[in-house]
C-alpha cells in the first residue's frame, strides 16, 4: 500500500547551502584520503570526484514523499520523493493520461518535471486535449546526495548510479528502483482514484531512458493496467546502451553477428547491457520469458540525429556500451535492426530520429515525434 500527501513545493539548497555541502564533500574526501594515506590533492584533482556532475550531490529534493510499505523488512517502511502535478490522493476523474517522466543521471528530476510541462503546452499548441494529464517525475537518489541534509532516514537511496539498472537500494532496505516504478504503476491503477486513466507513459532520455527501457524489459506490474484496459506505452530517448537479449551484437556493418571481443570484454553480456547477472527483480524469469514479454511492449525509440559523437561527455564508453555501437545513433538503429531481425513477424515498437539534434534532453521530449509517442499529436513521419 502507498500513501502520497500532495505535490509541495520542493526544497532547494541555497546557494550557501550548497557550497557548503559541496565544500563538506570535498574536505571528507580530503580525510578519507589521509586515513588512506593518499594525499589530499590527489583527491581533489580526481575527475571522478570534482568534474563529474553525477558524483555531486542534487540541489533540489522533490518535498513529495510516495510512501511504501514493506512489510518482513527491519525498515517496515520507506519513502521516496517525486513531483506531481496534481494531488493523487483525491480522486481525479478528470485524468485520461499519466506521464512518467525519468530523470538521467544526475538526479534532477525538478528539470525534468519542467521540460515535461513544456511538452506538455507544445503538445496543446499542436492541437492535444492535455487538459486531463498527470505529470509524474520520480526522484532516485544517491547517499551522496545527503551531506548537509536534514532528510528523513526511510527516504530510499541507492549506491551512486544503481537504481539505473534496478538494483536495490542500500537504505533503509533493500528495495529495487523497478520496484519503485511499479508502485507508482499500482497506484495509478486504482480505479477508485482514478475512474478515467486510458494511457500511462513513461518517458527517458539519456540515463531516463535506460531506465525506461530496461524496465519495459523488467516490469512486473503493467499488468494491473492492462486488467483496467490502459494502456502504456514506453518513450525511450537516446540513451547509452540496452539490454540485449544474448550475446550477439552489431557486427561492423551494424548487423547481428556473435560478439567477436568477449575474451577483452567479458562483462559485456552482464546486465544492464545483456541477461547475465541479472538483479534479483528479474532473476526469477528466464530470458526467453523476459524477451517474449518486451516484445508485446508499446515502445518508441527515437535518437538525435546529431546525437553521434563517441566522445560526447555523457556517453558510456565502458567496453560493454563499446559493443553496442560507437555512438547514439549507432547503438539504437543497430538495437532496432536487431530486434526486428528476431521478430520478424513484427512489433509493436517504432523507431524513429529526431534531425538536427544533438544530446539534449528538452528538444528530445519536447519533439514532434516524442509528442506522437505520449500525446498521439499529428506529423511524426516514419
């Protein structure tokens, strides 16, 4: 059972706050260092810990809590944060259409939520009755992310970028990040709240979207929406990788072929990129079951056109993402072939790139055929 009080206004680290939290961070790395007997600077000069925006931690916490009751666990309870547009404890009858925006993987859920309502207002400017939507950005958050924080103890947080590929989180108790979304899929299949929902999105770019995409592979509770005939249908925007179903990869030509590098890559197969060591929110269904399963999923891949840099600075380009492709582009049009190669019979997913757009978030979600996807507006073209 979960418990949602109404969309508040978030709260947001003042500048000073923030500096200090920064500042508290860096100085702990600064410590951890001496017990280690490594010098200071050298911590300090590490990308990982000083350059790389995901290693800091989110200025902006969603003051929404989703309560969620787990019941055999020592926590017996855990919250987690999000925004929403309107307040889904009273029953919203007006509602035809619930939006689940995924933030990437810096955690700002607040600028997601934002470029959510803009699509939004572009999707009524093409011509949409948006009037009965629900916007909906969950918040995954890191331990780091609570340095100078007075937050709740039960408010879930996972190890830096885990909740990207469902694992558990490592406070207060060991739920999955798909568990999560599927709580939120529960809730909105309560009839009593809401009489009228047809249509439940969910949206990712970039890190979003290999969350969203994974858990079109992983999702256990869709069919709740399907028994209330909803549909649902998966965004899936430019992210890094995805998750194979073996161990065949795009070949130079970007066609199927046996991953020829596994002797120099041999984790390329694990999950999130493959079926292998798969977390326990998937471990009980075989591959086959779960490839079955995704192939029935509504999904929309699109990517920027200009989103083919290999170098691009948010690009995973760990050996595992290497096998899929060079680049954006590469690595979703090679994704798609390979899924239409399997099925040939057909799907019931559509791949489609966005001209004249590189890595950017906003102009993604906000463009004509991502409006088609969530909205079913007019004048994506195959």
């Amino acid at each position: 059972m979960i418990r949602v009080p109404f969309h508040r206004r978030s709260r947001r680290l003042s500048p000073r706050r923030f500096a200090a939290s920064m500042t508290a961070t860096i100085a702990a790395a600064a410590v951890l260092a001496g017990a280690y007997s490594l010098p200071a600077r050298a911590v300090l000069a590490d990308p990982a810990h000083v350059y790389n925006p995901h290693l800091r931690p989110v200025s902006r916490i969603a003051d929404t809590r989703m309560p969620v009751d787990l019941p055999g666990t020592p926590a017996g309870r855990a919250e987690f944060p999000l925004y929403l547009s309107l307040d889904w404890n009273q029953p919203q009858p007006q509602v035809t259409r619930a939006v689940i925006v995924i933030h990437g993987k810096l955690r700002n859920a607040y600028t997601y939520f934002r470029s959510a309502e803009k699509a939004r207002e572009a999707a009524r400017e093409s011509g949409a009755n948006v009037d009965g939507t629900l916007l909906i950005a969950p918040q995954f958050l890191a331990t780091l992310d609570f340095g100078m924080r007075d937050e709740p103890a039960d408010l879930l947080r996972w190890d830096q970028n885990g909740w990207m590929a469902g694992d558990n989180a490592v406070a207060p108790a060991p739920l999955s990040s798909y568990a999560v979304l599927d709580a939120i899929v529960e809730r909105l299949a309560d009839r009593t709240r809401f009489p009228n929902l047809r249509h439940v999105v969910f949206a990712g770019h970039s890190g979003g979207g290999q969350v969203v995409q994974r858990y079109a592979v992983a999702a256990r509770e869709s069919g709740l929406l399907a028994k209330e005939n909803i549909d649902v249908r998966y965004v899936i925007s430019s992210p890094s990788s995805y998750a194979y179903f073996d161990a065949e990869r795009p070949d130079a030509d970007g066609k199927p072929a046996p991953f020829g590098n596994a002797a120099a890559c041999p984790a390329f197969n694990d999950w999130k990129y493959g079926m292998e060591k798969r977390p326990a929110y998937l471990s009980e269904r075989t591959a086959a079951q779960l490839e079955a399963t995704y192939a029935t999923r509504r999904v929309y891949y699109l990517v920027g056109g200009d989103d083919n840099d290999p170098q691009q600075k948010a690009l995973d380009q760990s050996c595992s993402a290497e096998a899929q492709g060079p680049q954006r582009v590469a690595r979703a049009e090679g994704y798609f072939r390979y899924l239409q190669m399997r099925h040939p019979q057909g799907l019931n997913q559509s791949f489609h790139v966005v001209p004249g757009v590189g890595h950017d978030g906003a102009r993604m979600l906000g463009s004509v055929c991502a409006l088609a996807a969530i909205y079913d507006t007019p004048g994506c073209k195959p």
